[in-house]
C-alpha cells in the first residue's frame, strides 16, 4: 500500500517499536503536545488553548513532565489560570451545600456531595492524557486498516514484538468495533497466540535474569535479559518512562 502522510507514524512505530508499536506512538505524541503548549509557538499565550487547559486540568505526571520541559514562564502562566478556575469551580460546588444534611430517604453516603464530585471529576481529566487517548485510537484504527489490506504490513507487524497488553486490550476494543465476521474471528486467531507468544518470550527474559543470579551461572552469557525489568514492566502496564 502506498505510504500516506497518516500511514507514515504508524509505519515508523512498527520499525522503531521494541515492544509496543502504541507505546512509540503514545510517546512520540506526548513530545509534540508539550512542544505545542510550551514550545517556541507560545501556545499557552493563545486565549482559546488556555481555555481548554483551564478546563481540563493536567494529570500529576504531565503536571511533572511540563516542569521538566523547561518552560518555567509558560508553566506558571498555566497555573496561574488554572489554579484561578480552580478557585471558583470549588466556590461554586460548595455554594449551598451542608454538610451533614439528609432528606427523608437519603442516607450519609449517598455521594451527593457536589464538592467531592468536582473534586473526583477533576482527577479524571487531563489535556495531554484526553488528546494522547483520541490519538492513540485514531492511529489503532490506521493501523487496522493496513493489516487489513497490507500484506507486507502484517508480514511487518507479525515479525515484531506484539504489543504491551495496555494497548492490546485497546486494540482489541478497536478491532471489536470496526471489524466484523470471519475477518474479526482471523484477527483474534493470529493475534491472541502472538501477544502470547511474546509475553513468555518476556517471562523467559526475566527469569533467566534471576537464573543469572544463581553462582553456577555467573560465567553464563546474559542472553536478552539484562533490561528483562524494564521490558517486562512495559509489557504489563505499558511505557514506563
């Protein structure tokens, strides 16, 4: 199939993935949203994106990772605003609102307390995890389309790792929505026994990490095993960087 500009991260993701072909993805698009909301173009300075960020808020880690990006300016701009919504959205949840008070068939934990909800609400939200979501979805759907009808693509795909099983579940709910009848049955027929396959070759690695630690093996060739950790960490949960 001809390579297309859409085609063109997924096809990168596949040579470059090492375990997970999402996870390259996933990575590569968080780089380019903290490069849009903090980078040289000054997104943050613009009127309709500081309204969305306000919105949503950030999650502990990017919170962690836009300190780390360098930009303590456009950080503190973000903040600043935020930290404001905050404020009144607090304000509001709590306006009128007693503590303590029941109705008639109400019980005290009925969870009815509008300033827990908008606290737990806002735990939820987050502009670079709900952007990273859509994209993540948007390439899982691509890439269905060129196993679909690539063969050089899946031949690609197959002699790779698989995936960590995070994204593979994901996969799965794509592939549940958009493929259907024999074609949906063959996915799974090829998919779950090489997402298998590449879990053991994992489990080996690591336990021939801990075999390497027994005295009768301290001369022994480490094999694959000596980032057996951090591979297997992804392979459970997904990028662990």
């Amino acid at each position: 199939m001809k390579e297309q500009l859409h085609t063109i991260p997924i096809n990168d993701a596949i040579a470059e993935a090492g375990e997970c072909p999402f996870c390259y993805i996933e990575k590569k698009s968080e780089e380019r949203m903290l490069d849009f909301v903090l980078g040289s173009s000054s997104s943050y300075m613009e009127s309709d994106i500081r309204d969305q960020t306000d919105k949503a808020g950030f999650c502990r880690q990017h919170f962690k990772k836009m300190f780390d990006y360098g930009n303590a300016l456009g950080s503190a701009w973000i903040l600043k605003t935020h930290l404001l919504r905050q404020i009144r959205e607090m304000e509001q949840a709590a306006k009128g609102y007693t503590p303590g008070k029941k109705g008639l068939f109400k019980k005290k934990d009925d969870g009815d307390n509008p300033i827990t909800k908008w606290g737990e609400a806002r735990e939820e939200s987050c502009y670079v995890c709900d952007s990273l979501k859509s994209t993540c979805k948007n390439y899982q759907e691509t890439f269905l389309d060129l196993y679909r009808k690539d063969p050089s693509f899946k031949e690609q795909v197959l002699n790779g790792q698989a995936f960590c099983i995070t994204h593979f579940i994901q996969l799965l709910r794509t592939a549940d929505r958009k493929l259907s009848g024999d074609e949906l049955a063959e996915f799974y027929r090829v998919m779950l026994p090489f997402e298998k396959e590449n879990l053991e070759r994992v489990y080996e690695d690591v336990a021939w990490f801990i075999e390497k630690y027994d005295y009768q093996n301290k001369d022994a060739d480490w094999k694959n095993s000596k980032d057996a950790n951090i591979r297997a960490m992804q392979k459970l949960k997904g990028r662990v960087d």
